[in-house]
C-alpha cells in the first residue's frame, strides 16, 4: 500500500516559527488527519503552497485526536462547524474512550451546543450532530478510514495514546521518555516522535537509543530554541510530503 505523510507542523504550543504538530495521512487517495490545530484551512493552505499539492479540507473526513491539549484539538470546534454547515457532512472523530468522555462537556460545548435554526430560534444539540465518535481500542487494530491502528496510552498529564499505522509509521504524541513506548514503535519504518521541555521527552534520551532505532527517528513538536543544526537525529519537515510503501493487512 502506498502510503505519504503531508507534514502540517512541526512545532510544540509555543512555537511561533511552526504549526503546530499534526500530519495527514494519505493512504490510496484516502485523506486520515492526525491532530487538529486551530486554522486548520490556513495551516492546509500554507501546506499547499509549499508541497504544490492540492489537499484541501473537504478531502478530509476522518481525524485522529490524540488528547485534548489546544495544540492538537482546539481546531476541532471550527472543522466541525465547517463540515455541518458548508459541506453538510459528518466527519468521523477517532479516539481513546477517555479523550471522548472529556471531548465535549470539557472543551467543545460552551462554543457548538446552541445553534439557531432558520426560524431563529435556539436548538441545544451535542456532540453526534457535528462528528461521529470512534473509539479507538488497546491491544487490537482499529480500522481507521481505510488504515489499521494500534494505540498505546503515553506518559503525560493527560489521557494521551500512541499510533502505530499498519504496522510502519509510528506517532509518539505527547509523552515523557518511555521505554515501553519505544519498544512498541520500533518495529516501524518512520517514527514521528516529540521531543521538548517539562513533560516531554528529553532529547538526549532519544539520542541515547539504538542506531537501527534512532535511523527511524523523525523529531516533532518542537521548541524555537531546539538546536537544528546540531541534532544528531532527522527533523521532520514542514510541508514535506513523505512517501513509503506500507504493510497491507
């Protein structure tokens, strides 16, 4: 299976020189989000510009949201807009079941739960008007779009999961440095792992691992001040469009 990873952003919460982290995933014309960053259809066009390719929101339909951090989910309010009421679609949501029992009361309600009608007056509707929810099992693949998923839970101050995508593209998310995690990524051909301060994973633990590992490492998530010119392990790049053939199981 051909497979191409369209890079949107490579940059943490702070950054003011990147997007922040998210990708798309095309798999045979099939368009998969990971994250959801606000101005999602600015980042989109920007990613555009630079990769001369045509990818554009209504191509995407399906979205991976790893936890509710601003960073990877705050776009979720204005993509669910978009599609409810410029393309009149319901786009599917895939997530861990603790991500979803905080999507809505705790972060997307004050903002999509009144909605006026064409009579203009007040509707209360909910999370299954905009979106619909998958949830995303441990120790099984999940069929995501037309892609197989396996998520791990990671070290953070959150509910927050791991990909592994038809057994060949790892995603860390956000996580501290986690052995076990590593363990579950290697086997893949390209893994897209963060690095950072505070509750992030330490560069010089990463720098640490196997050279066979290491080769695989591509660095996200990243801080302005994070040295690029020295960093032994390969950045992921911003607008780059990465390509490899993938399992097909």
């Amino acid at each position: 299976m051909k497979m191409e990873i369209f890079v949107l952003g490579v940059g943490d919460a702070y950054s003011e020189k990147h997007n922040p982290t998210s990708f798309v995933i095309n798999s045979s014309g099939n368009y998969t989000l990971v994250e959801c960053p606000d101005r999602l259809r600015k980042i989109l066009r920007e990613f555009r510009d630079i990769s001369k390719r045509s990818t554009d929101i209504k191509d995407i339909n399906d979205v991976i949201i790893t936890h509710l951090h601003g960073d990877h989910s705050n776009g979720l309010e204005a993509f669910g807009f978009w599609k409810r009421f410029i393309e009149n679609k319901k786009p599917r949501v895939y997530s861990i079941k603790e991500v979803f029992e905080g999507i809505w009361e705790n972060k997307l309600k004050a903002g999509m739960e009144r909605i006026y009608t064409k009579n203009f007056w007040v509707k209360e509707v909910s999370f299954d008007f905009y979106f619909k929810p998958k949830i995303l099992e441990f120790e099984k693949i999940n069929e995501v779009n037309n892609l197989n998923i396996e998520v791990k839970k990671t070290k953070h101050n959150l509910p927050c999961f791991a990909i592994k995508v038809n057994g060949d593209l790892g995603y860390s998310s956000d996580t501290y440095f986690d052995e076990e995690l590593i363990e579950f990524l290697s086997p893949c051909k390209m893994i897209i792992h963060e690095t950072g301060p505070g509750i992030h994973t330490d560069y010089k633990e990463l720098v640490k691992l196997p050279k066979p590992i290491k080769q695989k490492i591509y660095l996200a998530h990243l801080s302005d001040n994070f040295d690029y010119v020295n960093s032994e392990l390969k950045i992921l790049e911003e607008g780059k469009i990465y390509k490899f053939e993938a399992r097909k199981f």
